[in-house]
C-alpha cells in the first residue's frame, strides 16, 4: 500500500463509478420497515374465476391503497388452501354485494 503525505490520491474512475451505482441498491437492502409499515405489494399476483362459492370457508377482502392498486380477494377454502380471486369476475362482485347489503342491515 502506498501512501503519500500532501497530495490526494484518486481512486480509478471504473471503481468509483461502479461504488455509485452499487450505493442505492445496498442502502435499499438494508433498510427495514418501520414498525406497523408491512409489507408494501400485492398479495395476489394471479387469480382465478374458477372456485364455486361453497367451496369458501372465509373471504378477505384488501382495498386497493398504497401497498397495491388493485383490490384483493383471498379466499380460504374446505381444504385449508388460501387462493386469490379475480374481484372483477360477476360471481364474486356479486358475493360482495350481498356481503356489504348484510352488513349494512347488520348495524
């Protein structure tokens, strides 16, 4: 290692470019949630149209909002399995109504 005393040493200009574009994605990777922040994407990335309501033992349903655009449906079936559901196909939006119309006449 050489170093000299007064003057400045440059570092080579392919490091120091390569350390700039590797800085951003190591401060993102290691920076944490911040408490009550969770998990920032969609849950549901594929759905499907194709499960018969009485196969749904529960339904949740997750507004669309910062953490994704879209709204989402997981539905836990009989067997335990959790699978997401399209909220645009007509038998859910149908389910949901009528879900909403209980609840309203529920309060």
């Amino acid at each position: 290692m050489n170093l000299r005393v007064g003057s400045c040493a440059f570092p080579n200009p392919g490091l120091l470019l390569l350390g700039l574009l590797l800085l951003p994605g190591v401060v993102a990777g290691t920076s944490e949630p911040e408490e009550g922040e969770g998990d920032l994407q969609c849950m549901c990335v594929n759905t499907t149209s194709r499960v018969h309501p009485k196969h749904i033992i529960s339904l949740e349903v997750i507004r669309a909002g910062p953490h994704c655009p879209t709204s989402q449906m997981i539905a836990t079936l009989k067997k335990g399995k959790k699978i997401c559901l399209d909220p645009h196909a007509p038998i859910y939006r149908r389910i949901i109504k009528k879900l909403t119309e209980s609840k309203l006449l529920a309060d």
